[in-house]
C-alpha cells in the first residue's frame, strides 16, 4: 500500500536531495542502466503505448516527463519518427549528459523539477506524456496527474512506466532479491548508496499496479489500464496508460 509521505521512511529522497542524487549519480548512469536486460526494450515499449497522435497524421507533440540521461527520449523518437519532443528533469547532471547526445530538431531539453513545468515556460497542449520512473519520486502524485492531464489536448495519452509491484508476494520477493544482489551493492561500489537505497524503498513505498491505476483514474483520466513489462520485470514494472477526456 502507498505510504503517505509524512510518514516516509528517511530512506527516502525527495525534491532538491534526490535532484542532487542523481546529479552525483550521473557520469555512470548510463553504464549502470546498460546493465540492466531490457532497460531500453521496455522504455520502447511504454512509448508505443501512447499509440498513434489523436486526430490526424502530423508528427505529434509529446512530454518526455523526467527524461535522466535521454533514454526515455530516445524511445519516444523511436516509437514516433519525427515527434517534437519537450524533454524534461531536475537533476542539471543528468540533464547535462542527455544534451551532450546527438538529437533530431525538434527535441528540446528544459531544467525544472515537474511539479513546475509552467515556470520553465512548458506548456501544453500535448498529444503524449511518458513519465518514466518518476512518480514514487515525487511528494503528490495525485497533484502531478491533475497538472499532466491539463497540459494534454483532448484525447491525448499518458503512459507511465514506472516500478510498481503487481501485489503478489513472489513479485516482492524478486525484487528484495535483486535489491539484495545487485542495487545495494551497486551503490556501494559507486558511491552512490544513498541514491539506490532511496530506489529499492521507494518501489516498496509506492503504489502497487492497479492502486496506481486507480490514481490515474481518479485524477480524470479514462481507458486506464496496466500493462506489465515482459521477463524478469513482468509484476514488478508496468506501463499504466490513460486518455484525456
């Protein structure tokens, strides 16, 4: 069950501190994920599950919503040739090595946390939203969901990829296991341990699949379902995907 954040664990990192964990976190970042099977193939996926620009054949218009070092970015522009992509994260050290990278005109990459995307001059409306691994991450969730639908046009889709376990007891313990086994250790060796003991209890933290599910419907979005990520992150990664009325 989702925790409230008063209650939080001190594990966990929010705003400016976690902002600042992933600027200390950034030079490797992109080796760490490399490690992971299937980090880019579920990114990919997720983006498809936007499906097609409402309306019409244009290139559509979409928010990559905590876009890190541009992996997510990347998959947009894979699952949608062409898109005008608005790319978006607090951390100035993640944000510096996805702009380092080459991109297609038409991405643009702004500094600002998401919770103030109209003070960076972002606004809407968009076709698509991915926000991947981001909302364990911030302090109000249902507040970030009511500011997202706003920025999108009318029938327009959000997809969020994000670690939410499917609730049963077997999917828990994968993923005690592979906190265990390779992110604790992982930060140790970085020097990074504050920043993956914040990621194995956030996952645990937050919301499983269909509670999120019902958050995303609350804050008024409709068709929202979760579908899960194939392999060994099938119950503990989902993409919940919903339109705007």
């Amino acid at each position: 069950m989702a925790i409230d954040d008063n209650r939080a664990p001190a594990a966990l990192l929010r705003d400016g501190d976690l902002a600042a964990a992933f600027d200390r976190a950034a030079a490797g970042y992109d080796r760490l994920v490399a490690c992971n099977p299937g980090y880019h193939a579920h990114l990919r996926r997720s983006a498809r599950r936007l499906g097609p620009r409402p309306g019409g054949a244009a290139p559509p218009r979409l928010l990559d919503l905590g876009c890190g070092t541009g992996a997510s970015t990347a998959a947009l522009l894979a699952a949608h040739p062409g898109a005008r992509v608005t790319a978006v994260d607090a951390s100035a050290g993640m944000l510096a090595r996805a702009t380092a990278k080459r991109w297609p005109p038409g991405v643009t990459f702004v500094h600002a946390p998401a919770e103030r995307l109209a003070d960076a001059g972002v606004t809407g409306p968009f076709d698509g939203v991915l926000a991947a691994y981001l909302f364990r991450n911030v302090a109000d969730p249902d507040r970030l969901l009511r500011d997202v639908r706003q920025l999108l046009a009318p029938g327009g889709r959000l997809a969020v990829h994000e670690y939410t376990l499917s609730g049963r007891p077997s999917h828990r313990a994968v993923w005690a296991a592979v906190c265990g086994g390779l992110v604790r250790p992982v930060g140790a060796l970085t020097g990074d341990r504050q920043l993956y003991r914040h990621l194995w209890h956030s996952v645990i933290a937050f919301d499983t699949a269909a509670q999120f599910t019902g958050r995303v419907r609350r804050a008024g979005f409709h068709a929202v379902r979760a579908a899960p990520m194939p392999g060994w992150q099938r119950g503990i990664v989902h993409t919940v995907v919903g339109t705007a009325a």
